[in-house]
C-alpha cells in the first residue's frame, strides 16, 4: 500500500503542476479563462496577481508530493520522512479541495478533481501502517 500511496500522490503532484501552469503562466489565455470562469480579459489581468501566488503555492506542494513519492519508491532508508512528506503534501491539497467546495458549491468538479488523489494517497498511507 505505501508504494499505491507514493503512485497516487505522484499523480496528485503532477496534476498540481499542471494546475501551477495554468495559474502562473496560462492565467490570461482564453482557454484557461473559460476553465476558471474569468468572464473577461480585463477580470484576467485584475486577478492575474492573486493566480500568479496561488499557482506557485500550488507548485510547492506538487514537489513536495513528487519528492515524497520519490523518496518512497527509491529511498527506503528515508520512508519516515516520506510519509511525513506525503501526509503533509497530500493533506493540504485535500483540505485544499475542501476549502473550494465549502466556498463556492459551483467548484465542486474542481475540488474533485484537486482532492480526490490526496485523499486516496492518504488512504493508501493509512492502510501501509507503520511497516
């Protein structure tokens, strides 16, 4: 289970790469807009600050689950700190999720998608035990 825990959060860290590309680099494209629901480009560029940070916060929390993952299935001298890595990581991005839900309703696709590979990575860790 703790190697299922690593693949799950590598995959919740990838995804929130993608979402770091999105918020950081792609904020004022048409495509990205229509994503996050920005109605126009002036609403893009008055946000585009505030997507910048966010999409960085987004991208520590990616290496944290991917260095996690990593000292997991290649370091197993290090699987404590990885668990704390990962239950650190894989915990903001769920309680990330649910903030979103609990703050707009009309989000909860995006918190699905946000949370729902933390959330089982976490399982998988909780299942592992302390093995």
């Amino acid at each position: 289970m703790l190697i299922a825990s690593a693949v799950l959060a590598a995959m919740a860290g990838a995804l929130h790469v993608y979402i770091f590309v999105l918020e950081s680099v792609r904020w004022t494209h048409p495509s990205t807009m229509r994503t996050f629901g920005v109605r126009s480009r002036d609403e893009a560029e008055t946000t585009r600050l505030l997507a910048f940070n966010q999409g960085f916060y987004n991208l520590f929390l990616a290496v944290g689950a991917l260095v996690g993952a990593g000292l997991v299935l290649w370091v197993p001298a290090f699987h404590q700190a990885a668990r704390a890595l990962l239950v650190m990581t894989c915990g903001s991005m769920f309680a990330a999720a649910i903030v979103l839900i609990l703050s707009d309703r009309t989000k909860a696709r995006a918190a699905t998608v946000q949370g729902v590979l933390p959330l089982l990575s976490l399982v998988s860790l909780a299942l592992a035990g302390r093995g």
